[in-house]
C-alpha cells in the first residue's frame, strides 16, 4: 500500500519535473510580468514592452544559431566576435549604402562560420576549441579593421534601428521572423532531422549515411550569419560601430537563453520556443532589476540562480 | 582510406584558406567607409594641437624632488633619450590623444622619443619598458596600466638613475626614489565640477539619475564620490534615485537609460560617468521622442563627439579629464634633469565644455 502510494508520488513528482523543465521558463516569466505589472510604475505601457522587445532583439538572434550548434551538442563560443567583425564591416562598406554594407557583414559572419565548422567537421577540432580560437581571431580582426568607435550617419541604418511598421520596431520584427524560420528548419525540414539525429549520436548518425559533416558546416554557418545580423542590428540601433565593446559576454548571454529555455546541452533536442522564453526571460530580470534600481550585481546573481534552475531542471531529467 | 581522408583534410585547408584570404583581399581592398564616400577630409591635427592651452598644471601637496635628492646626474634634454611606454592600445580618443601629445610634444622640442605599447597587457609592459632601456632610453615617461607589480622594473631603472614620470596612473612606490612625479588628473575633483554644472542646468532642483563607470574601478568610485559630495553640500534639493552601471560603454549606457526613462520618466538629469555612455543616453532619450533639454546631461571626458553634442543641445556640459600629458611631461623632465625641483604630484589642468564654449572649442575636443 505505501509502496504504491510512493511510486505514485514519484510518478507524479517525475511528471511535475517534466513539465517544469519543459513550460518552466514559460513560467517564469509569466511570473515577472505580473511582478512587474503589480510593484514597477508603467510598466503596462506599449513604449515599454517596445524597448525590452528590442533589447532583447539582438541576444534571441544569436541565441537562435547558438541553439542549433548545442542542437548538435557542440556551442559556438564566437558569436561576440562575428557581432564586432560586423559592425566595423558596416562600418567600412556603408560607402557603398546600407544594403551593401549589410552584405557584407552577414558574408563576413558566414565566413567565420564557414571557418568554424570546417575546422569542426574536418579537422574534428572539439567545437568549444574551433569556436574559441575564432573567438579571439574575430574581435582581433574586427580591431584591425576599425580601431575605434565611429559614428554611424547613414540614413538607412539609422531608420533600421529605430523605425517600426504598425508601431513594430524593424528590429523585432526581424528576430521574430529569424525565430519562426529557425523553428521551422528544425521541425520541418530534412536538414533539420539530421541536425538532431547527429547531435543524439554522432556515430549512429554517420553508420547512418547522414551527410555529418555537410550538416556541422551548415550550422555553424548559420550561426555565425544571424551573429553577423545581431551585430548589424546592434549597430543600427546605436547609430555607431563599436568593435571594442559590442557583443562581449554575448556568447554567455546566448548560451544562457538556450539552456534556460530548456535545449540540452547534450544535444539531439533544439526548443526554439523556449529559446526566445529564456532571452525574454533574462532581459526582464534585468530590466526589472534596473528599474528598481538595485545594485548591479544582483543582476548577474540572479541571472546565475536562473541558469542554476534551469541546469538543475535538465540533470532531473538526463537521469530519469 | 588514407589518402581520402587525407585529400579531404587537404581540401578543407585550402578551402579555409582560400576563404579567410579572400575575406581578407575583400575587406582590406574595396572598404569604402561613409568618409571615403562623401570625400570630407577632417583636419588631420588630433590631440597635439590642443596641447599647449593645457599646458599649464598646478603642482599639489607641495612635496618636491630634485635631481640631488633622486641621484644621477644633470643633463640636456635635447641630447637625451627619452622613452614612452603607453599602457593600452590607442583604440580610444584619449589613448590617442596621450600617445599623439608626447610625441608632438617631443618633436617640438627636438627630442628622440623611443614608444612603445602594452596592448592591454600588464606583462607586455613591463617587458616594453625593460625595452626602453635596454634600448638606451636616459629617461622614461610611463603610462601604467597597473599601479602595483613594478618593483623589478623600478629597481632596474633606478640602478641606471634613469627619471620616471607616470602619467594618468600612479605606480605604487615612493615618490623621488621609485619615479621622480606623477601627471595626472583629479578625478574626485571632475566629479565635483559635473556636479556644479549640473546644478546649474536643472536649477538644483530634481531628480538625478546617475551612469557609473565600471565596477571595482577607481575612476568610477572617485567620479562617484566628488558628484555625490558636492550635491549633497550644495544642492539638497537635487535627488539621486538612480545608480546603475553603464561600463563605460555607449551600448550599455543606451540600455540602461532605456529602461530608466520607461520606469522614471520625470528625471530632471543624467550625470554620466565617460563621454560613451552620455552618448548613449542621447541615443535613448532620442527614441523615446524627448527633445533637446528635456533632461540635462553632464559628463566627463571632453571627446569631440560629446562637444557635437552641447552644440547639438542634447548634453549641458561635458567635464574634460585632459590627455594631453606631452607638455607637462617634458617641462617637468627638463625642469627636473636641470637641476630644479618639480613636484611629486601634478594635477593636470582639465577644462571644460559648455554651451559657450563648445563651438569655438569644437577642435580643441579630442
């Protein structure tokens, strides 16, 4: 009698787990929402939900192409650096006019990309490695290219970090559009069956017959254009490029909305939903920390007892 | 198998190759920044023009040091070596300002000036100094990017009687026996010259928001603590409700004062701790429809685009912490291999910008 009255309970705890790991981030913020809506001053305002949507905008971007690389159980540890290589490239060619430039500093993240996964796939160099030594290389070169800080007049960007379409800001729109098409690539497409198939097991995967490597190129690829968007859009928004501080820590933001949506780090599952619920996530806490003006350091304590909840959440899990 | 893989391994290198070349060829070939486009050539003079108005600096404390009390032994600058170790990479204006002014500073006066750069790294620096005099440099101007760790380089230095001056940051060490002065700026007192603009510009009356600098650094604390006092003693009817941390950076600072014009939207004025983040501050008020003036603005550094800006309207004032260490610099290693006292501390003039000065004194920004 108790014996079974126990195995339910676990049953039920096992099933509370689950869905705690699986709508928890949904959860949480849903919880700082009514947080906010009951103790913060306007914060039920559409200028307000603009500005955290567009803060955000940039961190879900890179979080996106960062969910497919943990996707194949590898990260992409570069993705700061593409964001600087971006905006000094935007910087250079905006000679050129805004499309141009914009051009050629998503080609420029793609190379990166390119570089990574080849370095990955080919050479078989460990994706934390590959990823960290062009981590370094980017911001270097993105230094090389633009020194310092230089002003953005161009119209065009301008228009593109500030404008909005039925009261949109461009910049939201383009992430929202980036995670639908991600989301889909994962669900729907071949490419993204292969993408999980080889995360949950990279030799099944290869006896398999899947194009393995053709697969890591891709994704790495991918991430480093949408780094090189996010760092375009960065850039639009701040009217100026700054390769010396833009998109430093992005890489630990991004792998922080990944987790906290609730990917693995194990690979072979990508969430793009909670993915773009974990950078929500983290951008309310922080503004909710900054508005109530609390020392800053609590913002990086509570982002840790967040990604701790989240990791906590995940080995419950891994071990059923 | 192996000469497959092999040959993919291969071809994988050169594809990498060929594509990391072509990016290269591409990105150094056919940049053509908005500059380029629109062919407007500034005037190449940075830094070192501005030099000599800010020459003048006022020795503090009053303690002295002299060649006899230094040891070593008198003589002519003209002849002499002089060595510059710069701390950072000149990636910022003010880095480049510093580095522009000694060397201006140094050709002026006919001096050979032997450079070099820590890249951000405290150990390359000191390597670069052991450089230096290795290289024959009789005396030395430092730009430390540590003020502790210099012992090896000081007892070395000391065993030649080679003259250090420091500039912007001081080395932990007695003054007159480790290095002959320090050149730098207050920055307790900058905060309190931005805190009296600012009183100025809201009436001393409001509320103030505050962007500070980054954590665990000592111009932020000290920036913070001059403004606070001087607030506080002046002006009770000027509030501070906000603190938040903009790093120094524009993008940060933009943040931030994002969400504090959304939470707070009555802020009479925003002290920014650096120029950047002021910078960024206009960026957010600007999105959020607010025009020129609605919030008053100080900040301290004195770069060219925060001028623009008190001549734009958007900032009230703008505090300079002055780079231009040439000329005291080399005064001071005149005065000193001559034989004449000079003090140990230097506290280097800074000026600052208004609304009427900022347009006559646009060029003399860094």
């Amino acid at each position: 009698m108790t014996q079974l009255t126990l195995g339910r309970v676990t049953a039920d705890r096992d099933r509370l787990r689950r869905l705690l790991q699986d709508y928890g981030v949904y959860l949480g913020v849903a919880v700082l929402l009514l947080v906010n809506v009951a103790f913060t001053p306007h914060f039920l305002s559409a200028e307000n939900f603009r500005t955290q949507a567009v803060q955000v905008a940039p961190v879900l971007i890179v979080a996106l192409g960062m969910a497919l690389a943990i996707g194949t159980e590898g990260v992409d540890l570069s993705v700061g650096s593409v964001m600087a290589l971006a905006t000094s490239l935007v910087s250079l060619y905006l000679g050129y006019g805004p499309w141009i430039a914009l051009l050629v500093a998503v080609a420029g993240g793609l190379v990166v990309g390119l570089a990574n996964g080849s370095l990955i796939a080919f050479v078989g160099v460990q994706p934390i490695v590959a990823t960290l030594a062009l981590m370094v290389a980017g911001r270097g070169l993105a230094l090389v290219l633009l020194p310092q800080l230089k002003q953005v007049h161009d119209p065009g960007m301008a228009a593109l970090g500030s404008g909005a379409v039925l009261g949109v800001p461009y910049l939201v729109l383009i992430a929202a559009g980036l995670a639908l098409l991600t989301a889909f690539v994962v669900r729907r497409t071949t490419f993204g069956r292969q993408l999980l198939a080889l995360g949950d097991s990279r030799p099944a995967a290869r006896l398999a017959g899947l194009p393995v490597r053709r697969v890591l190129i891709l994704v790495y690829a991918a991430s480093g254009a949408f780094a090189a968007v996010a760092g375009v859009l960065a850039t639009a928004r701040l009217t100026a490029s700054d390769p010396t501080s833009l998109g430093t820590l992005m890489e630990l933001s991004a792998i922080t909305a990944v987790v906290v949506g609730g990917t693995p780090l194990s690979g072979g599952r990508v969430r793009i939903g909670g993915t773009v619920a974990g950078a929500v996530l983290i951008q309310l806490l922080t503004a909710t920390l900054i508005k109530h003006d609390l020392p800053p350091s609590w913002t990086q304590i509570a982002q840790a007892v967040v990604i701790v909840l989240a990791v906590y959440a995940a080995r419950e899990r891994g071990k059923r | 198998m192996k000469p497959i893989s092999s040959l993919r391994r291969t071809s994988a290198r050169a594809l990498l190759a060929t594509g990391l070349i072509t990016s290269l060829a591409l990105v150094s070939g056919c940049a053509k920044s908005e500059d380029d486009a629109a062919a407007d050539k500034k005037p190449a003079a940075q830094g070192g023009s501005g030099g000599a108005a800010a020459a003048s600096g006022t020795g503090a404390g009053g303690r002295t040091c002299t060649l006899d009390a230094f040891g070593g032994k008198k003589l002519d600058l003209k002849n002499a070596t002089v060595g510059f170790s710069q701390s950072e990479k000149e990636a910022n204006p003010f880095r480049i300002a510093e580095t522009a002014s000694l060397k201006a500073e140094a050709e002026k006066r006919g001096i050979k000036l032997l450079t070099a750069n820590g890249q951000s790294q405290f150990s390359k620096q000191i390597s670069d100094v052991q450089d230096l005099i290795a290289k024959g440099a009789d005396l030395l101007v430092i730009a430390p990017l540590n003020s502790d760790g210099w012992q090896p380089v000081l007892s070395s230095a000391r065993a030649r009687h080679i003259p250090i001056v420091t500039v912007d940051r001081k080395i932990n060490g007695t003054a007159c026996k480790d290095y002959v002065s320090f050149i730098g700026s207050d920055f307790v007192e900058q905060g309190r010259r931005a805190a009296d603009r600012m009183i100025e510009a809201t009436g001393g009356k409001g509320e103030l928001a505050i962007l500070l600098g980054a954590a665990g650094n000592n111009v932020t604390t000290e920036r913070t603590k001059g403004f606070e006092q001087r607030i506080e003693e002046k002006a009770p009817g000027l509030k501070v409700v906000f603190q938040q941390t903009g790093e120094f950076s524009r993008e940060k600072g933009q943040s931030v004062t994002e969400q504090l014009i959304q939470s707070k939207p009555g802020i009479d004025g925003i002290y920014a701790e650096n120029d950047e983040m002021g910078l960024g501050a206009v960026n957010a008020l600007k999105g959020a429809g607010k025009q020129p003036g609605d919030v008053k603005i100080v900040t301290v550094d004195g770069t060219r685009s925060a001028v623009q800006g008190i001549v734009d309207g958007w900032i009230d004032g703008v505090i300079e912490s002055n780079p231009r260490f040439g000329p005291l610099a080399f005064q001071t290693l005149d005065a000193f291999t001559k034989g004449q006292k000079v003090p140990q501390d230097i506290v280097i003039k800074d000026s600052a910008y208004t609304k009427d000065n900022a347009k006559a004194d646009l060029a003399k920004a860094y």
